[in-house]
C-alpha cells in the first residue's frame, strides 16, 4: 500500500464502524470543537496539532495530499478512537496484547521521529488496533451472554461492530462541516458539506473529494503533506 494510501483509507471493518457512529451526527459542533463524542469534545485546535505531527511522522509522500484529507483522516481516526475508549468503559474492558505489541511497533517506527510528535503519532497510527481490540473483546461479551458457543472470528468481529454502530442511538455526536465528511449509503464518506460556492478551478480542486496530487503541488507547504 502507498504511503498516499495510508493517508487517505482505513482498514474495512473500521469505515463500518465510522458509518455507522456518524448516522445519527446530524448537528454541528459547538465553535472550537470538531467533534463531540458522547462525553468527549475534540478541539479544532488538537486535530490540527495532531494533522501537523502526523505529517511530519509520516515523511515524505510518494505524492504530495492537500492537508485537507490529512484532517480528515485524522478526525475520523480520532473519532473512532474516544467512541471506542467509551464503549471500552461501557464494558469494563482494557485493551490486550495484541494492541500493545502494535504500540510498541509504532514507537519503533516513531524513534527517528521529532520527540515533539511522536506521541500523536503512535496513538493515531495505534487506533485501528486499539478499536479492533475492543470491538473483539465487546463481541465476545455480547456472544457469551446470547449463549454462542466457540463463536467464529467473523461472529465475534460483527457482533463488535453492531455494538459500535448502535452506539450512536443512545450518545451525542456532532461533527463540524467544514471537515467534509458524512454518511453516504453506509460509508463514512469526504463530501462537500461546505455551503459556499466554488468558482473557479482552483476552487473547485480544493473542495474535490478525492486528494488531487497536481493540486496539491500548487499549494503552499504549510497546507499539503509531502
């Protein structure tokens, strides 16, 4: 997978997670918060702080990406990492091994990093496990109590995943929109959520919903990654 890749997905299972925790995110956050969910408020301030770092953690792209996607890959990793941690709470589970041993990867990697970004790094870059973790040990729990014996890896996974996506039913989320996502058809999807209007091409190029590497070029460093 290229590193412009990795900017811009996440695994399967985690998109599904995503689309379903923003079904219900109908409302725009307060001002200065990205993204509320349930107890926990996200700063615009802390996304962009975590944009910064992880770009500079992740080095030179094979393409340059607008910011922009940067952002939003980091609010939706984000996102899903304080709805996991909740239900986590919820079920009175701790992450495991697995979890850890990929932290301790991402530290490795994180080594020639600036100190100053690592952290960021490794939590973000730590989430897909963090919530594979507890979503595995949540769909265990809800299996044992439904009487499923010696449950399948794929009855564990999508009995997690329904936890995930009911979640929302009964928790806050509200996203601003100028982070361009929404739920399209089940998918947790970058669209333009902006209410202005573009003129002009280069308008138009920065509210695509696909990164666009020529774009990109033309802007200034402080707002591409690589």
């Amino acid at each position: 997978m290229s590193k412009t890749r990795r900017m811009t997905a996440a695994p399967t299972w985690v998109m599904v997670a995503l689309a379903g925790l923003l079904l219900t995110g109908c409302g725009s956050a307060s001002p200065g918060v990205a993204v509320k969910v349930g107890d926990e408020q996200i700063s615009t301030r802390h996304v962009d702080q975590v944009t910064s770092h992880y770009c500079t953690a992740v080095g030179e792209l094979e393409s340059a990406v607008p910011m922009g996607f940067v952002r939003q890959y980091v609010v939706q990793l984000l996102t899903l990492r304080s709805q996991a941690s909740q239900i986590a709470d919820d079920y009175g589970v701790e992450p495991g091994s697995t979890y850890y041993n990929d932290v301790a990867q991402r530290q490795a990697t994180a080594e020639t990093q600036p100190e100053e970004v690592r952290d960021d790094y490794v939590e973000l870059a730590s989430t897909s496990a963090y919530a594979q973790d507890i979503l595995d040990q949540v769909g265990r729990i809800i299996l044992e109590e439904q009487g499923v014996a010696d449950p399948t890896a794929e009855q564990t996974t999508q009995a997690g995943i329904d936890v995930f996506n009911q979640w929302p039913n009964t928790h806050d989320l509200e996203i601003d929109p100028r982070f361009g996502l929404r739920n399209v058809d089940g998918v947790l999807s970058p669209v333009d959520t902006n209410t202005s209007v573009a003129v002009g091409e280069t308008a138009k190029s920065g509210m695509a919903t696909e990164p666009d590497p020529a774009f990109a070029e033309t802007l200034p460093v402080s707002h591409r990654c690589g």
